[in-house]
C-alpha cells in the first residue's frame, strides 16, 4: 500500500513566494481624537498655491504631494522630530505617518530635506500663517502670554554675551513704548481716543486690530 503524503502550505509564513499579501488599512488603527487627525483636518483647508508653484510645469511629478509633505513636516515637528533621517524613519515606520502618507512612498530623506530647504521656502511663511490665523478664528489663541524657553544664543557682537529673559523683558518694553506712539499717532489721524494698558494690552490691541481691519475695508469699498 502506498503512502499517500500531503503536504500541507502556511499561507501566513512569512517569506515564503507563495504568501497572500493583502494592503494593510490603516484608518481603522488610528484613533478618531488622535492629534493627527485635527492636524491633517486644519491643514487640508489651507490654500497651497504657493507651494504649488514652486514646482516646475515641465517637470516629472513629485514623490508625494506637496499638501502631504507639509502635513508630515508639521506633524513631525508637533512630535519633536526635527531631523530628516528620522522622519524618513517614521515615514517607514510610525502607523501616524504612514497615515498622512494614506498609501503614497515613504519619502528619503533627501527628498524631505530638498522639500524643506527649496520648495517650501517661499511658501513655509504663508502657510503658517494660515494656520495661525484659523487656530485665531477658533479662539484657540489667548494671545496673552509670551513665552521664553532656555536657549542660550551668541551675540556677533561678543562671543561671551548671551540674551537673557531680562534682555528680552527690556525689549518687550521698548515695543510697548512703540505702541504707545503708534496708537497716539492713529488717535491723531482717525480723531479717536485708543489707549493700550499693561493689564488689557491684548484687548486694548484687538480692539483696534478691528477698526482698522474695518477701516481698510471700507476704503477699499469706497473705491
């Protein structure tokens, strides 16, 4: 009687020729109130037609997206990666990133860093901008605290002067003396009677933000 032998594939090992690989769905990983998701949400409303043109017509298309490109950079920064080489490496490897890429390459690192110092550089200020602005719009901005943190930075002048929180404490003066001008000045040219205060300063500032926001616009109208 003859042996019959089967033989039996594991579908489910890893490397063999045969194995079923299917495309792994990441949406279902990240968590609805995970930041990269508020993150992506207000940086998809921005307008990138700057970034966009800094891209030439006549050439091949992008490895990924500029509009994804910003995304990670931000991302990134949000999550204290600062170095090129580590966020290709997150790119690879952090379900987050992978995320915002949703199915395109992982960028190297020389691409991040050519996006970084090129393509973006004439659009990096007004994108942020934006987001200043909208964060602003949701009243997710107080405006009401300036914050220092410890970096010690050289002066050209003198290789062993340093600037301080004192330093910078006395230059917050002298522009608080600069606004008093400025608004003298405006208070002379509009006949109003504008005053900026230690204590409501940032009140005192948007409430005259918004009569000159009003007042460009009605000149503008009145054209």
């Amino acid at each position: 009687m003859t042996n019959k032998l089967k033989y039996h594939k594991n579908y489910t090992e890893f490397g063999e020729p045969y194995q079923l690989v299917l495309p792994l769905s990441l949406e279902g990983l990240v968590p609805d109130n995970d930041s990269v998701r508020l993150l992506s949400h207000e940086l998809e409303e921005l307008d990138y037609s700057l970034l966009y043109q800094a891209y030439s017509a006549k050439g091949r298309n992008p490895a990924v997206d500029p509009k994804t490109m910003f995304k990670i950079l931000a991302y990134a920064y949000s999550q204290n990666i600062y170095s090129s080489r580590k966020i290709e490496t997150a790119c690879r490897r952090d379900i987050n990133f992978m995320w915002l890429l949703a199915g395109q390459r992982a960028p190297d690192h020389s691409t991040i860093a050519r996006f970084r110092t090129g393509f973006l550089a004439d659009a990096c200020e007004t994108l942020f901008y934006q987001m200043v602005k909208r964060l602003e719009e949701a009243c997710e901005l107080s405006k009401e605290t300036v914050f220092i943190d410890g970096t010690k930075l050289e002066a050209c002048a003198n290789r062993y002067t340093f600037v301080w929180k004192k330093s910078v404490g006395k230059w917050e003066e002298k522009m608080f003396g600069k606004i008093q001008d400025a608004v003298q000045l405006l208070n002379h040219e509009y006949i109003q009677d504008f005053s900026v205060s230690a204590e409501t300063r940032t009140q005192d500032l948007q409430k005259i933000s918004r009569f000159l926001e009003e007042k460009c616009r009605t000149d503008v109208n009145g054209r």
